[in-house]
C-alpha cells in the first residue's frame, strides 16, 4: 500500500496474507478475503489497483489465480473500492521503464522508488509495484 500526492509517493505498509495450502480451497479463498478486508479496514485506502489475468501455459495455476483475484475483487467491493485493472506489460513499462522487465528488474526498482521500505517477498513487490504503476496512470471511473 503505497500514498500518492502528485508525483510524490510514499510507502504505507506492504505484506502477503498466508493461507494453510492444505486447507480447501473455499476455506483458503475466505481467509484471503477476510484477510484483505482486515487491511482495508485498518488502513481504509481511496482506491485499488490490481494486475489483469494473463492464461499461462499451466491452465490448473491460471485458475487458482483468477480464483485469488476474484476473493481479492469481492473484498474490495465489499468495501466500496473501486478498483483499476492494469495489463503486466504496463505495470512493468510504468515502474522501469520497458514492459519486458524481469521479476527481478520490477522488484528492485520497486526498491528504488520507496527506499529503506522492508518488502516482505515477491508477491508483496509485485503488488506494490500494482500501486506505484496506478499512482503514475491517475484514477480512473
């Protein structure tokens, strides 16, 4: 979770909510989502921002995560969030520079962008850089 004033951003909190992965996965879709709404609640954002879907050459993977995103989605909407949807390409263009950049490309210039911040792992980099990519786009209805 990152602030935007103008062009200025800063770095509010950032983590990764954990789910049992031998729990069902109803049971781990409603941790997420209970998991996400804690974290709006505590830190009641104006907005949300999440990456679009790409079908990788896993069908089972590309399920689950549309199965995330939509516990994500439904947290955010229960919150009255609106949430702007970003293509990968244009997160990565939007935080280095060019919409091929590696994972790792992404997640250090994610550390350029908010010095000193701790970032607690890969998915936690990929979602700031979510962040920092819509606070450079502008809100959208």
């Amino acid at each position: 979770m990152i602030r935007s004033e103008g062009a200025r951003i800063s770095h509010i909190a950032n983590g990764q909510i954990k789910t049992d992965p031998a729990a069902p996965m109803a049971e781990r879709l409603a941790a997420l989502q209970a998991g996400l709404a804690e974290v709006i609640a505590a830190h009641r954002p104006d907005r949300a921002a999440a990456e679009e879907i790409f079908v990788n050459k896993n069908p089972q993977s590309t399920l689950k995560l549309a199965q995330a995103r939509g516990a994500v989605l439904a947290a955010c909407g229960a919150a009255g969030l609106a949430v702007n949807e970003h293509a990968a390409r244009l997160v990565k263009k939007a935080v280095t520079g060019t919409g091929s950049a590696e994972k790792g490309q992404v997640a250090a210039m994610v550390q350029v962008l908010l010095p000193g911040v701790a970032i607690t792992g890969s998915d936690a980099a990929d979602a700031l850089a979510v962040a920092i990519a819509d606070a450079h786009l502008g809100p959208r209805p």
